[in-house]
C-alpha cells in the first residue's frame, strides 16, 4: 500500500530566521523614514510661518521709509527749503564695454567687482573705496541707485546663487538657507531685505549672488554710447535713471 503524501499548509512551513530579520529590519527604516518625513514636514511648516512674518514686516519696514520721506519732502516743500535725500548706500553697477584696450588696473578692478562680461551686473556697496574704484573703470561701466522693485525683479528673475563653485538657480528657498543659514538668511524676501537696505551680512549676500547676466536694453543702446550720460552717452553715474535701464535689460 503506498503511503499517503499530503501537501504541507502555509503554517507547517517554518519562515527561515535570516527572513524574519529582514521583515523585522524593513520595518524598522519604514518606520524611521515616516517619522523622519513626518518630523520635516513639521518642520517646513514653522519655518513658512517665521519666512511669511518676516516678508510681512519688511513690507511694513519699506512702506514706512517711503511715508516717512514722503513727510519729509512735504515738510521740506511747505517751509520753502530743498529736500535733499539721503546718499546712496548701494549701487548696481553693469558692464558696458568688452576687453579691447583697456589698461591693467581697470581691467583688475572689473575682476575685483567680479564683472567678466558685458551685460554683467553686480550690487555693490558704497564706500569710499568703491567709489574711487568706480571713478578708475567708469567709461566701461554705468551704475546707479535702484529702488526695491529693480531689486527684487533682478533677484526673482535673474538670481543664481553660488553654491561649491556652482552657479545654481535660486529655485527653491533651501537653496539659500543651506548657505546662508548661518547668517539667519532662510528666504528670497531675505535677500531682497539685505541687498537693499544694506544690513550687516550684505557682503556675504553679494557674494552668494552670482553676477546677473542681462541682455542688451530694449531699443539698443544710445548712439554715442561710449559718451558720458551726461553727454548723451551711456556710461558713467545715471542715479535712479538705472532702474528704467535695468527693466529694459531684465
């Protein structure tokens, strides 16, 4: 008589231990990236909140500066003096002029300003050696004041960053906060609030922005464009007249 074979059921098979460990393991890193993913998400959450104040108190901050020269030029007005602004704490300076005959020192203070092309801007501070240095490479260079709004365009529009030697678009506030956390920098608004109103890490933000590249304005050039401004030319100080230039060239 043959004997009988019968077919093992799933709890007769005993799961190897090596198996086990695995399931054990898996579970344990499922576990750990959810708590991970749900402790960053927590995280992102407060740091929108503290990035959405602080872009709130700088709106206040900037509309408060324009009221308060607004009442100046009233006061100034209504008793028959002059107002006089204040002087320029920054300056976007552009680059007009290519290579050809240009004398060593200018050319190693268009290195300095970090301007290699034309079409090339960069936000300077002012100082007295900034100015003597602007003075020496003039006829290749135009600058002037810009407002916020010329500002923030350039930065939302144009804004690499320079992350390992790399020119990385500012596509995401983690970018920025990477390299310039420690300086309690986190956003775009940040940037924007430390370029224009000059603020303590200004070099470090300047740096960190890589030259803006532009494209020639719309329109072209004026005729003489190696003039003066003031002669009908383009290089030279235009003051607040940059901001119409630099929305030709955004």
């Amino acid at each position: 008589m043959a004997a009988s074979t019968t077919v093992p059921t799933v709890s007769d098979i005993e799961v190897p231990e090596t198996l086990l460990k695995k399931r054990k393991q898996n579970d344990k890193v499922r576990e750990e990236r959810l708590e991970k993913a749900a402790t960053a998400k927590k995280a992102a959450r407060a740091k929108r909140k503290v990035i959405f104040k602080r872009a709130e108190s700088y709106v206040k901050e900037y509309l408060s500066k324009e009221k308060e020269e607004i009442r100046l030029k009233r006061a100034a007005r209504s008793t028959g003096d002059f107002y006089v602004p204040a002087q320029p704490k920054v300056l976007f300076v552009i680059r007009i002029r290519g290579i050809n005959e240009i004398a060593p020192k200018p050319r190693k203070i268009l290195q300095l300003l970090r301007l290699l092309q034309i079409n090339s801007g960069v936000f300077v501070r002012v100082t007295k050696a900034t100015q003597q240095m602007l003075r020496l490479v003039e006829p290749y260079v135009t600058y002037g004041e810009p407002n916020l709004k010329t500002v923030r365009e350039l930065i939302y529009k144009r804004g690499y960053g320079k992350v390992n030697r790399q020119r990385v678009p500012l596509s995401n506030n983690s970018v920025i906060e990477n390299t310039l956390g420690k300086y309690d920098i986190l956003s775009v608004e940040d940037l924007v609030h430390e370029i224009f109103t000059v603020g303590p890490n200004f070099k470090q933000v300047s740096n960190f922005l890589w030259p803006f590249k532009l494209s020639n304005p719309t329109g072209g050039w004026r005729t003489r464009k190696f003039k003066h401004y003031v002669q009908g030319g383009d290089f030279g100080n235009r003051e607040d007249n940059i901001n119409k230039l630099v929305r030709q060239m955004n």
